[in-house]
C-alpha cells in the first residue's frame, strides 16, 4: 500500500542509538556501587562544550533543558572560556570523553581545583598540563559570569526526577561480573552520572584519588523523554549502555599497555573500516580495538546472564554492522579465556593470546569481509532503466528498487549525493511491496536533469540484521 501525500525533498533516518531488547536478571547492587546522581561538574562541561559548538554535546533529545541552557546561557557563547575551546582545545582533539574527564577531575563548583595535579596526562593527554590550567582557570570565571548556581538550582527539579527514574536502570547491573570475568578487584567503587545534556552520548572515565582509590564512572546521556518531555530511562535501551561504559574502565589501559603486541594486527584491521569508524568517532586502531574488547565483552555478559538467543544474536550482528567484522570471533576467544581461568586467572594473563587472535584474525579479514557482504542486502535492479542511464524517460512517474531479499521494511534511509539537493528527485510517495524487496518510489522528472542519490544502511536492512553498503544511483533525463 503507498504512502499518500507524502512530500519529500531528500529522506533521512537518523539513528542514534539501536539496542535489540535484552532479556534481564534482578541484580542487586553493591556497596562499591553507588545511586546514580546528577553532577553539576558534568552539566557544566557539557554546556560548555555545547556553547563552544561541539556536535557531540548539541544534541537535542531533551529539549526541555535544551531549551532552558540555551535560554540562560546564550548570551555567554562569546565568553573568553568559549572562544579558548574554539581556539586552543579542539586543534589537540579536545571532544568527546576528554571534556568529561576534565568534569570528572576536578572539585565541584563554586570553586574548582584539580582533584590531583594536573600534568601532561591528567585529566588527559588531549589536554596537556598548560592546557588544562588555563581552561580551569577561564570556567572558574565562567562559573561566575553566567551565574551558573542560578542555573542549577532552578533545575533541580529535573535533576531529582532524573535520578529517581533511573533507579529501574540501576537495579539491574550486576557489578560481581566484573571482578569475576576480568579477575581484578576495583581498588575503589562504581559511580554513575547521568548527563542530561549528552544526548545519545556515553562516557566511560576512570580517575585516581588522592589517596590511591580508583573511581570509575559511567556518564550516562539521556535520550528517551515522556510525552511530557520529562526524562525517562528504560532498561532496554539504557542497561547494554551502562554495561558497555563499565568495561571500558577495564578494557582501555590494558590495550594501552599491550599495545605493542596489538597494533601491527590491529592497524591493518582498521584500514578496510577506517571510515566507518571514524564517522563513529574512532579514528585510530587503538580506539577500534578498545570498542571491538568492549562490545564484545557487553555480550559475554548478556551470555553469562542468560539474556534469550535472539537478543545475543541480534546485539551480535549489530557490532558487525558497525565495522567490528571480528565480533563473533571475540566472543569466543572471551568464552576460550573464561574456560582456562586456572592458566588464566585475568583478562590482563590473556592479553598475548588476544593479540595472537587479532594476528590471526588480521590475515584472513579479506575472506571475513566478503562474508559478511554476502550477508547484506544489496540493489540488483532498478525499473525502468538501468543505474547510469543518460537517456531516462522525464515522464516516468514510477522507479521500482529491487533488493536481492526481503528487508525488514522499517523505515528509509536516502541520501542526497555529492551533487547535493538540486540532483535529488522530487518524491512524492514511497513505500515497499508487501513482500518487503521492492522500493518503490513516485516521482516528479525535469527533462534534461542529472539526478543522484545514495541509499545507505541506516534503514535499508535485512530480515537478520545486516545492512547494506552505501548505493549510489545516478541517471540522466532526456531533453
């Protein structure tokens, strides 16, 4: 059945975050681990670097505060603090989890110190000691300036809704896995940080106290909203998150320490997804190998919790899809580590098996690729006329896309080109034949047009969860 009166210039599916739906055990928590709470150190940075225009920290899930930040604060967005970001921070790659390291090293306003001396690596080696001190130095004045203690009391109606909220998220992470899979004991405690201002995006940070304690803390965003626009936290979706950011504080320095055994694998398994990472903000092989560990160890837990078959498989496929072609592979190298637990008693004990896994893996990514592609749904015919076509009819009202299978028929995801708006075709209608493997779109021509376009994977996947690789269609109307 077509869509009726559907006007479209270009169609776009953004997706920001996809979990499948995980099966859950009732773990209680423990005394390492804290109630989730709002910090103010967290809000901060995170405004910050929003008024300073990172796109990591303007997204707009939560448009309620959204709203109320951009109402105080947008009069601050040329404060000596914003342009220092713009000028002198994000040149050293200043984004991302280094802001909330920074948030998370430093004492709670109105005054705020470092927690430990700053130096060439802390809060973080993107910072750098000089760095870091005049940027304290300028928020401490911002602080002031913004009148940021009027802004937070006035929200701590959402703050206190927030954290009451994600306790149904909290009841459910069982911290006792941790020390048993990666046979270390935390020398300090758990924390979680919920960050209303993050959007869809989570940090894992892991600090040192003074006195030698280690924290590690998940800095949760907040995506998902009420009808009423209140922040609303589901299992689903936020449990996997919470899981995934917690290993990284286990994961990221032991890739580190061994990185001279992982990285001339690893580099050349970053070169066939190079893009693909980056455009998840990966940009090294040292970044896809902490991802690749850590995604793959979120499903050794969903295994060792019982969560059902389908949910495994599923979260499985979807690492995959994200360029981690490896990911079924890991997991059963973690399964082969956790049965010789006597020869290995920790992760940090199997760390040259790993980097052997990752040779091996190395050397047959070619075969593993072409796999993997054999999986994804792909364009095999376009009607009326063939891709490339200079000499399109302009009166065809109808042009039919036909996959090689079934997909799953939620949703569309097409790009424009590198021509940009003016090639993408007037779209009138779209929708897909019952049996799901025909595209079918209605469309207004102009003679004597280039149009282009670009079908990607965002929406366009299989019935087993593999998407397709970008498609570029071009033709040509006759005058």
């Amino acid at each position: 059945m077509m869509v009726k009166k559907l006007h479209l210039r270009a169609i776009f599916f953004v997706a920001l975050f996809c979990f499948a739906t995980f099966g859950m055990t009732n773990a209680q928590p423990t005394p390492m681990l804290a109630k989730p709470v709002v910090d103010q150190r967290v809000e901060l940075l995170s405004l910050v670097f929003r008024l300073a225009g990172n796109p990591e920290y303007n997204m707009e899930m939560f448009s309620l505060y959204v709203e109320r930040i951009k109402k105080h604060f947008e009069a601050h967005k040329d404060h000596p603090l914003i342009r220092y970001i713009n000028t002198d921070l994000k040149e050293n790659g200043v984004m991302f989890d280094a802001v909330m390291q920074m948030a998370l090293n430093i004492t709670p306003p109105p005054q705020m110190e470092p927690i430990v001396p700053f130096t060439d690596k802390i809060p973080e080696a993107r910072w750098g000691k000089e760095k870091a001190t005049e940027f304290l130095k300028l928020l401490n004045q911002f602080y002031v300036d913004a009148d940021c203690a009027t802004f937070f009391e006035a929200n701590q109606d959402l703050y206190e809704v927030a954290v009451k909220r994600f306790l149904v998220v909290y009841d459910e992470l069982d911290l006792d896995w941790y020390k048993r899979f990666y046979g270390t004991q935390p020398k300090g405690h758990f924390s979680i940080v919920i960050g209303l201002g993050n959007g869809g995006a989570n940090y894992g940070v892991k600090r040192i106290t003074p006195e030698g304690e280690e924290i590690v803390y998940a800095v949760m965003g907040t995506w998902t909203v009420d009808p009423e626009g209140m922040p609303i936290y589901q299992k689903d979706g936020y449990l996997p998150t919470m899981i995934h950011e917690f290993n990284h504080s286990f994961v990221n320095h032991l890739v580190e320490q061994y990185q001279d055994d992982l990285k001339p694998a690893c580099e050349q398994l970053f070169v066939p997804v190079a893009e693909q990472m980056s455009r998840q903000a990966y940009p090294s092989w040292l970044f896809m190998t902490n991802e690749s560990v850590v995604r793959a160890a979120v499903i050794k837990y969903m295994i060792d919790h019982n969560f059902d078959p389908q949910s495994i498989t599923q979260e499985t496929i979807t690492q995959i899809d994200r360029g981690f072609l490896w990911t079924k592979e890991l997991v059963e190298e973690l399964e082969r580590y956790d049965q010789k637990r006597d020869t290995y008693p920790t992760l940090e004990s199997y760390m040259p098996p790993l980097a052997a896994f990752f040779e091996k893996v190395a050397s047959n990514v070619d075969h593993l690729t072409a796999e993997i592609d054999k999986r994804r749904p792909k364009i095999i015919e376009i009607k009326p006329f063939a891709n490339g076509d200079q000499q399109v009819d302009p009166t065809i009202k109808k042009i039919e896309f036909i996959f090689d299978q079934p997909l799953t028929g939620e949703g569309y995801s097409i790009n424009t080109g590198e021509k940009g708006m003016e090639a993408f075709p007037e779209v009138s209608d779209i929708a897909f034949s019952e049996d799901k493997q025909t595209l079918i779109l209605m469309v207004a021509l102009k003679p004597g047009k280039d149009y282009e376009m670009v079908f990607t994977g965002r929406s366009f996947r299989s019935k087993t969860g593999y998407s397709m690789n970008p498609y570029p269609v071009s033709f040509r109307t006759k005058k």
